[in-house]
C-alpha cells in the first residue's frame, strides 16, 4: 500500500513543474526502472518461461501490454510538460 503511494507521488512529482529539475530526472529515472524491470520481467514470463499454460501466458501478456501503455502515457505527459514549459521560457 504505501509502495503504491511512494510511486504515484513520485509519478506526480516526475510531472509537476514546481520541482527541481534534478528532482524531476531523479523521479523519471525511478519510475522508468520500475516499469522496464516489470515489463522484462512479464515479457520473461509470456515467451520465456515454459511448463505455463497457454491461458497463463495469455494473462501475463495482458498484464504486459497494459504495462506498456501506461509507461508510454507517462512518457507521453513528461515530453508534453516539457515542451510546454520549454516553449513558455523562449517567450
């Protein structure tokens, strides 16, 4: 339970432009970890590891791709923020 606070405050933080850059990249860097090590770790377990059933893998792979998506609106949110608070300073 407070791992699930711990990330979503980091996620916000990661996002909020009243945090220090260095605070930003360090949250960034933290989150994309946890995805890419939970990511691996179900891709390992859709087409690696064998002795699963086909319903089994199916499951992961869901679990997978619902993974991948959220890391990619994520991505998604920091390079928009970015490049609103990167078009704001030229002005």
């Amino acid at each position: 339970m407070w791992l699930d606070v711990l990330f979503q405050g980091c996620m916000d933080a990661a996002q909020s432009e009243r945090v220090s850059r260095p605070v930003r990249i360090l949250c960034i860097v933290l989150i994309s970890l946890v995805f890419l090590i939970a990511m691996t770790g179900l891709f390992l377990l859709v087409f690696v590891i064998e002795g699963q059933s086909l319903f089994r893998r199916g499951i992961f792979l869901i679990m997978w791709m619902i993974a991948l998506v959220s890391y990619l609106q994520f991505l998604h949110a920091i390079v928009r923020k970015g490049r609103k608070s990167h078009d704001t300073a030229k002005h």
